[in-house]
C-alpha cells in the first residue's frame, strides 16, 4: 500500500494508519468495514493510476462521495482501498447555450444549486441531504421532493466520464439533447452505486428557474385521509412540484427537535405541496383547483403559505424529521416505494404491522410519487430482542411492497443493508444479466465487492 504515497505524490491525502472510523461506514455508522488506505483524490490521471495499482494487485476499492448514504454502501467490506472523491469538486463550466453544467463529481449538491440558480437556471433533484455530492448522487440515482414534476437524477445525466476497474477512461454520453446511439453504458452506470466504475467527471442537464414557487399546507383529520387526498391531487392537472406527507406524530418529534411549532397542530396527518412557474396568476389558478380538490377529499383546512417565516418553519421541520427520530431511538430507515395506488394500502399494511409486532414505524416521504419513508424504531429494546423483531418486520414490509409491485428502494440505493430483500425480491434472470455486466466492466470484482446484486 506504500506504493500510493509514490503514486499520489502527496502523503498527506494517502492514509495508512489510523484511518477515521467515519471513512469506513455509512451515515448512520452501524455497519463497519476495515480499509487499508484512504486515498483522497484530485484528479482523473489519480483516479486512473490508483484504479490500475489495485487491478494489478487484486485490492478492492470502495468510491466515496461525501458518505451521507444510508445503506452501508460506503463501507469496505473487503477491506482495501476507500477512494474518496470530495477532493474534486470544482464546477468546470456552465453552459448557458447548451443548458448544462460540467461538473466533477465531488461537488456538492448545494454549491452546484446556488451557483446555477445565480444564472437564472435551475438544477431540480432535490434529495433531502444537500451535503451529498453529484458523483454521489449520480451513483445512487438520488431522488427527492421534485421528482413528481421534474423526475430524479438519471433524467439529468447527459454525459460521463468514467474510470473504470482496470484503469482505462470511459466516456459515454454527450451535451446532446437526444442520444439513440448503441446501448445506453451512461444509463448502466447511474444508480450503480460504485460497483461498476468510478465517476470522474459528469455533465449535467439545466432548465430555467422558474420565477414563482408557492407551498400549501393541507391538514387531514389522519393520514389515511390525507393519503388518499393525493391521487386526486395527482389527477387534478395542477401540476404539482412537490407532494409531501407526514403524520402528526413525526411532526411533533420535529418540533422538539427545532423548538418551532408547526402550523395548524390539530391535524392527525399534513400533506405539504409546492407549485411552481412563470407568473403567480397561473399559480393562483391551479391553488384554486386545489382548494376544490382539498374539499372534495375531506382536507381541514388548505393554507397558502406566504409568510417567510411559516414557510421555514414547515420546510425545516419537514428537513428533519430523520435527525428528530434518532435524536430519540436508533431507527432503520427504508425507502421502499410502490405504484401511487397503492401507497394507502402499503401504508395501512404498515399501521397493521405494528399493531401485531408492538414495534413502532414512523412514516413520511414523497407521496406524489409513491416512495414511503418509514423510520422503524428500536426503541429500548435489547440488542437481542430488537434484531429478532426487526428482522420480522423488515420481512413483512418488504414482502408486502414487492405484492403491491413496488421495489425495494426508491431513491437510497441497495448497498449492504437492503441486500437481503433485494436479491429475495429481484427475478433470477435480472441478477444473472446484473452480474454478467459487473463481470464484463469489473471481472476481477474490486469495485464496491459484495454491494447491491451480489451474494
Ligand atoms: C438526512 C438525510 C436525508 C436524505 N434524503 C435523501 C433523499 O431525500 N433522497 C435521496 O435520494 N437520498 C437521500 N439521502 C441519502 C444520500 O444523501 C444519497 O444517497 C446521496 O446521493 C449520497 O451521496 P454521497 O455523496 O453522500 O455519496 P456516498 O454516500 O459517499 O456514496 C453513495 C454511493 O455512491 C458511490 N459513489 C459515490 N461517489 C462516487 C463516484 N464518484 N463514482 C462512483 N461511485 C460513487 C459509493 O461507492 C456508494 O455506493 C439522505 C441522507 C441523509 C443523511
């Protein structure tokens, strides 16, 4: 491992010894792997080198953005080498004639929306952690609040560069609109969580900002209520950029967590909304639309939020809702999403699970688009009872979801920890042709070893 000091240049970013735990996990810091370096990248000529280096010697190598995954998709599991890419992180153009930004893959989400939207562009995904970087989230095809209007991060990927296990550079993509060139190898690579090359640079498709965005507050007397409010939202033409539920329980947690006091506190369940686009008297009309809806569907109250203040206080409870639980209890947070149709009845599922186990499920999540976040908390259980607990749980819900024609992750990604419902739930021909594709880019398997689809 000596050898990456020589291959760097500079020792001070090739870490042998005492390597921090926090480079050897994921966010929540559960899962532990042990790496033998820690190497912090600057450019696409190391990232080559060091790819080389370990094809050469059959070490492992794990990507990391800025490691705020919730799978244990960042963790070493083969020991090895954890590349960590936060070091490249310069937005390399913006191109206001073709509607793109060029970025590297270290840059974080936040910096590329701020300096986008100087310009009058916008960049839409909007995953809940804006610390997260684009290589990461390209990596884990990262979803968030917009994707009911805008879509996720693979509707913005336009072109990539690529290193890929043996060290050769691959380029797939370009600023073109269109692409009906070959199989899509840039489509294969997002959402691949590292397994099957490292992204050293990314070019990324902008829209214009839209000049208006409004937020509603809708609360319901529950959340079955509420859910079953959103089909109707969804089919009431009002084009809705965000559609949000939380139950009134995860709301509380969140106002003890910030000391804020959330609008309307008599409602069992809330559904948050934002509308956006050119002029506010086209936003006027579709908020009319919605307050018929909002009758129809047995909703409290409907507000228009317009004071400043209200508005951060909704959107900072809403952004905390993760750190509020565990503030309280160690949680399993599952991302599992279904068809829209199906997202009361999954729901309910959940409400029966825990009257039969006795364990507690939180939920909340992007209801326009049928991805439920659910915190499934352990309470003060021993370790003992809570893994036998939670292993039954995680067994119903998952289950239930695949019934209902959902999928294991809607936008966090497989890693380590949704491993075991995803291999159950995937079809034998679909990990065959996965696993043939890891073995025609990686066949020396070093690349993120025992993630996602392998065993
Ligand atoms: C509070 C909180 C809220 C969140 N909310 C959301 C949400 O709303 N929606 C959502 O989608 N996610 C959410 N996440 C999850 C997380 O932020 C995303 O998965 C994010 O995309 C990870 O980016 P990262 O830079 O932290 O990547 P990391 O965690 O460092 O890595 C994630 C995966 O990508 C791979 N990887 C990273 N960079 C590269 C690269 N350059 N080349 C190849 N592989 C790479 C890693 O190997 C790993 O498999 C949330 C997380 C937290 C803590």
């Amino acid at each position: 491992m000596k050898e990456l000091i020589d291959l760097i240049g500079d020792p001070s970013r090739v870490i042998l010894e005492n390597i921090d735990e926090t480079y050897q996990t994921d966010s929540l810091g559960r899962l532990r792997g042990i790496a033998e370096a820690l190497v912090f990248v600057q450019t696409t000529e190391e990232v080559r080198k060091i790819m080389k280096f370990a094809s050469e010697n059959h070490i492992p190598v794990t990507p990391r953005g800025a490691g705020t995954n919730l799978v244990g998709s960042t963790v070493p599991q083969e020991g090895g080498i954890v590349l960590d890419l936060s070091g490249m992180n310069r937005i390399l153009e913006i191109d206001p004639d073709t509607m793109t930004a060029t970025v590297e893959p270290g840059v974080l989400l936040c910096d590329l929306q701020t300096e986008v939207e100087k310009l009058g562009l916008f960049y839409p995904p909007d995953p809940g952690e804006k610390t997260a970087t684009i290589g990461g989230n390209i990596s884990t095809n990262a979803g968030g609040m917009r994707a009911v209007k805008y879509g996720v991060t693979r509707d913005y990927v336009r072109a990539l560069e690529v290193v890929l296990a043996g060290g050769e550079v691959m380029n797939v993509g370009t600023k073109t609109v269109k692409d009906s060139s070959g199989l899509s190898l840039k489509n294969l690579l997002i959402g691949s969580e590292g397994t099957l090359g490292v992204i050293t640079k990314a070019v990324v498709k902008l829209i214009v900002k839209p000049a208006v965005s409004v937020g509603v507050l809708l609360p319901f007397k529950d959340l079955k209520t509420g859910i079953h409010a959103v089909l109707n939202v969804i089919r009431g033409n009002i084009d809705p950029t965000a559609v949000e539920f939380v139950e009134k329980k995860v709301i509380s947690l969140g106002e003890e967590y910030t000391g804020l006091s959330f609008p309307h506190p008599n409602a069992g369940a809330y559904i948050i909304l934002t509308l956006d686009g050119e002029d506010r008297e086209g936003i006027e009309r579709r908020i009319e639309k919605l307050r018929e809806i909002a009758k129809g569907c047995h909703a409290l109250d409907m507000l228009v939020l317009t004071d400043p203040k209200t508005i951060e206080t909704v959107w900072t409870i809403r952004g905390c809702l993760v750190k509020s639980v565990e503030a309280k209890s160690e949680q399993i947070p599952v991302d599992i999403v279904v068809p829209i149709n199906k997202s009361a009845e999954f729901i309910e599922y959940v409400h029966e699970v825990e009257r039969e186990t006795g364990v507690s499920m939180i939920s909340f999540g992007h209801a326009g688009d049928g991805n439920v976040h659910l915190c499934v908390i352990r309470g003060d259980r021993s370790e003992e009872e809570w893994k036998r607990l939670s292993e039954i749980v995680m067994e119903k819900i998952y289950d239930k979801s695949h019934e209902l024609g959902g999928l294991t992750s809607g936008e966090h990604g497989i890693g380590l920890s949704k491993k075991s419902y995803f291999l159950k739930a995937a079809s034998k021909v679909n990990l065959q042709i996965m696993r043939s594709i890891k073995q025609a880019l990686d066949p020396e398997n070093l690349l993120n070893p025992k993630k996602v689809f392998e065993e």
